[in-house]
C-alpha cells in the first residue's frame, strides 16, 4: 500500500496533545477525520512522537497510507500539493500542512527518526502578544551556569531523574547531542526571550519540562553544578526541580536518515 509522509506544524493550545484522546480534542484526531473526508477512506495518521496537552509544533511529521491515493494517478486531486492545499481549508487554522510527500513502506515517522529537537521559551517581561507561546518567568538568571550545567547532559546518560513515570520500552537512556541556552532579540511584538534548544535522539515523557525546571534552579543559584549532576545521577524524578508549563515548549525538528 502506498505511503505518505505529512510535514506540517501547529499550535498546541487547543489541544490535549498529539495523541487521539476519550472526549478530548487531539491534533492526530484532527487530521484522521480531515484526511478521511478528502479521501473517502478510512484513515488512520501515525506521528513522530507525542506531544503533551499544549505543547506545541513548529515541525512535526507524520505518515498515513492509502488505497485511494496511487503514485501515478492521484485522482480526483491532480496532485499531492492540491491535496495539501484542500486539507489546509478542512482543518483548523491551529494546524498547517507544509507538505506531502510519497516515501517508501519502510518509512516510519516515530522508529525511522535519529534526531528531535525541542525549544522552550522564556520572557522575562509580561507579553500579551505572547502569552500562549512562552512562560513569563520574572527572574535574573546566570546563563553561563545553566550552559555549563546543560553541558552535562551531553552524550548518553540514564534520563529518569527527568521522566514522569515508567518508558514504554523500559529504557531511561537517551543520546544528547546538543544543549544550550541563548538570549533572543525581539522581533516585532515580542520582548527579548531566553531560548533551551535540545536536541537528542529520543525524549523520555516530561523530560524537556522537567530538565528546563531544574537548569532554572542553577541559573537562580538555588543549586550549584555538583547538585545538578548528583539529580542526573540519581535516577529518581523527586529529585530534580519542577517541571516548567507546556505552552512555552515546541518540538522543533524533527530528523531523518
């Protein structure tokens, strides 16, 4: 059967996350029932990942098959870009189809992925042009300790300290590639920002949250660098700080081979 791989983003306020949930609405819910109507089919989407309630995508990707649409004929929709363009006037504004592509059967957006990226934004100042998309969090912080701390995390490490809950595959190890904190000018509406990039081959439930939660307490000095790698150590999420709200976090890349 034919595969389709979906790059698109969107913005997770309305939503209860990625996955189809009981009585709630989901961006994989929104787009199976948009898809289903084009092509008449039933439709099931598979993502690259979950995202919590909130969390939002400024890349995601996802693939679907199907009987109806076929590599040299795409019917009634000419081709893949008008089918893009006629899902894009079915969904909701709050998410956008990039593209859509044909890949091969053994493409799979979640287990063919090497690399994701998440950004977790932070304001010190109150924005109402952006209060859905970053935390305002009114607090001095010494970004060369948190740099020097998120250093630690480089490489691959046992990540439990930092997830809620049990892994499906009960594995805590995760390879991290890049952590790093950055001060962002503002552009337009927006107040200047201070910016987490991660970038890892996988996430552990919570983990982002969790980590920007506890690299904030080294850059307020309530803990000092050695703490920080005793919680990393530790292997117990009662350790490490609070986990930072959903809105400020976009999964931000999405890579593969």
């Amino acid at each position: 059967m034919p595969r389709y791989r979906l790059n698109l983003r969107y913005d997770g306020s309305d939503f209860h996350g990625w996955q189809i949930q009981n009585n709630a609405p989901s961006v994989q819910d929104s787009l199976q029932k948009a898809l289903s109507i084009l092509l008449r089919e039933p439709c099931e989407i598979v993502g690259c990942g979950r995202t919590d309630t909130g969390v939002h995508a400024h890349y995601y990707v996802a693939h679907f098959d199907s009987l109806v649409l076929k590599p040299d004929n795409f019917g009634q929709f000419g081709s893949l870009d008008q089918l893009t363009y006629r899902l894009n006037h079915l969904l909701p504004e709050s998410i956008y189809i990039l593209d859509c592509m044909e890949v091969s059967d053994d493409f799979h957006a979640r287990f063919t992925a090497t690399k994701r990226g998440y950004k977790y934004f932070l304001e010190s100042q109150k924005n109402p042009f952006n209060s859905k998309y970053s935390w305002h969090f009114p607090h001095d912080l010494d970004l060369i300790a948190m740099n020097n701390a998120a250093c630690l995390m480089l490489g691959k490490h046992n990540f439990q300290s930092f997830c809620k809950g049990e892994t499906p595959n009960n594995s805590y190890d995760c390879e991290v590639f890049k952590a790093e904190w950055q001060k962002v000018k503002a552009i337009g509406l927006g107040s200047d920002q201070i910016v987490f990039h991660i970038e890892a081959n996988r996430f552990l439930r919570n983990m982002v949250r969790a980590t920007v939660g506890t690299l904030l307490l080294v850059g307020r000095h309530k803990i000092t660098l050695e703490v920080f790698q005793r919680i990393l150590d530790a292997k117990n999420r009662s350790d490490a700080g609070n986990s930072v709200p959903a809105k400020g976090l976009f999964l931000w890349s999405v890579e593969y081979e």
